[in-house]
C-alpha cells in the first residue's frame, strides 16, 4: 500500500501545487505564465526526487499506462495506481477550492476558442515528448537515472511555458480531471485521450533508439 499511497499524495502535491500556482496568479497576477510553468516543472521534479524510490512517481495515469505497455511496469499495478492517482489530484483540487474560493478558475486545462482539434495534437506530441524522455532517462547508465528529477522536471517546465497558453499543456489525465470536476469540464475528453495515445507512442518510438530488451523488465 504504501507505493498507492506515495502517488496519492505525490499527485496531490503536483496539482495543489501547479492548479495552485494558477489560481493565485488568477488571483494576484504576480506568480505569471512563466512562474506557471516552472511550478509544475520544479514540483514534478521535487517528486521524483522525493518518491521516486518508492513508487516510482509515476503520479500520472498516461505515464503509467505507458511504463506498462513498455512491460517496465506490472499489469495488476495499474488500475490501482490510475485510481489513487485520481483522487490525490481530486483531493488537491478541493482543498484548493476551499481555500482560494475568490479565483475566477481551478487551473483547468481549457481548449483556446473551441479549437479541440489543435489542443488535442499539442497534448498529443507534449505527452509524446515527456514519455520519451521518462523512458530514455530510466535507461542505461545510473548517472543517467541521478539526473532523471531534472530532465523530467525542465521538460515538464518548458512544455507547460510554451504551449500552456494554447492548450494548457496537461500532459496528464489527473491534473485534467481534478480541478475539471469543480469547474469547467468541457472537452476534458482531450486531455485524457491525447495524453495517454501521445504517452503509448513514445514507447515505440524509443524502442527504436535503444536496444531490443530496453522495455523487457517485468
């Protein structure tokens, strides 16, 4: 248990955390865009670091459904992990609704003027580009896997700072769902959707890249 309840807590950490970040801004305007995009990537980062040793930290329902489809990640662990995950993200949304009752938003991840079409190939790609990344730092060397929190968390940062403003830059279902579910949940379909298909494709393509047991470890 104590694996589900690291992602539980974990992914109420990320959200709390980056929705938070949003909502303060919404509130204050002082925390801004980039200071958005470097919450998530320094709390994503922060969590690796903190639980990785325990559960991974996958803290990312896409991310877990990807490590299994790599055999890096056991059949029977998914369905619990996606759940706790679920509700530390839905847990941190409503802490956050209690305590920041003033924001205009819950830091959804919203489609710009109805255009599902192009946020759904940006989270698609976005997700795409973290898996690739989480797959190829957590093989070969150890020092590669010391450095992991940091690749991860800079991805994690630059993607939410540059395509935020379009899409929103999820790159996770949980971080979607959550603060979905206390404010607006239109088109939330895209964000689980395209995040998972995006995180499912960055296996194959880094199996062309490393060697042919790289995702053989289950």
């Amino acid at each position: 248990m104590k694996k589900y309840w690291a992602e539980l807590i974990g992914t109420f950490i990320l959200v709390f955390v980056g929705t938070g970040a949003i909502m303060i801004n919404d509130i204050t305007g002082n925390v801004t865009h980039l200071g958005v995009g470097l919450s998530f990537g320094l709390v994503v980062m922060s969590m690796i670091y903190t639980i990785g040793d325990v559960s991974g930290c996958h803290i990312n329902p896409a991310v877990t459904i990807a490590f299994w489809i790599a055999k890096k990640f056991e059949g029977k662990e998914v369905i619990p992990y996606i759940l706790f995950q679920i509700a530390g993200g839905i847990l941190a949304s409503a802490v956050l609704n209690c305590i920041l009752p003033e924001a205009n938003t819950m830091g959804e991840t919203l489609v710009k003027d109805g255009n599902w079409q192009q946020s759904f190939l940006l989270e698609f790609f976005l997700t795409f580009i973290l898996m690739f990344v989480i797959l190829n730092v957590s093989t070969g060397a150890k020092e590669k896997g010391i450095i992991a929190g940091t690749a991860i968390g800079a991805v994690v940062a630059f993607e939410a700072t540059f395509a935020g403003p379009i899409c929103g830059a999820s790159m996770n279902p949980a971080r979607s769902i959550a603060p979905a579910l206390f404010g607006n949940p239109t088109y939330l379909w895209v964000y689980i959707v395209a995040t998972t298909l995006g995180a499912i494709l960055a296996v194959y393509a880094c199996k062309l890249i490393q060697k042919e047991d790289c995702c053989k470890k289950c």
